[in-house]
C-alpha cells in the first residue's frame, strides 16, 4: 500500500477523485491488486459493507492464483465464504 507522502506527491486535484475514509482506500488497493481499476466504486461499497477479514482472505486466495480475471475469481472467492448471505 502507498504511503500518504506519496499519494500527495502524486495527487491532481483536478483529475484525481478524492478518498476521505478508510474503507475508500482499501477498496482502492483492491482495485489495483486485482488489476481492475474500471471498477473501483465496487471494491469500495464492498469495502464498506463486507467484513474486512473476509475481503482479505478472498485477496489471498486470488492474489496466490494466476487467473487472468482476477475480479471474477474475487467475487466467487466471496460468494464461496459467505460474504452475500443475508
């Protein structure tokens, strides 16, 4: 994960969306771990709304695999886990 002095080095108020909680920002690092930047809103509302052990452990699990859709195999990670269960 990048620090703050970098994200600061790197950051353009015009272009760049604002990241203001947590959750934000780890929906963000799923993003770009899962190499599936298009779709960053959706990490962030799952970041927000599933538990944080179990998005870690989907990560893991993906992250150790070498499939080329690596956000399909995330969401069935999760679905596997439980993490839609009502």
């Amino acid at each position: 994960m990048k620090t703050i002095a970098d994200i600061l080095k790197t950051f353009n108020p015009l272009e760049d969306k604002y990241v203001s909680r947590e959750y934000q920002s780890f929906g963000v690092h799923l993003s770009e771990k899962l190499q599936d930047e298009p779709r960053k809103s959706l990490y962030i509302k799952l970041a927000k709304t599933v538990p944080r052990p179990v998005l870690e452990q989907a990560l893991r699990f993906v992250v150790d695999s070498h499939a080329r859709r690596k956000g399909a195999l995330f969401m069935w990670k999760l679905k596997e886990l439980g993490a839609f269960k009502k």
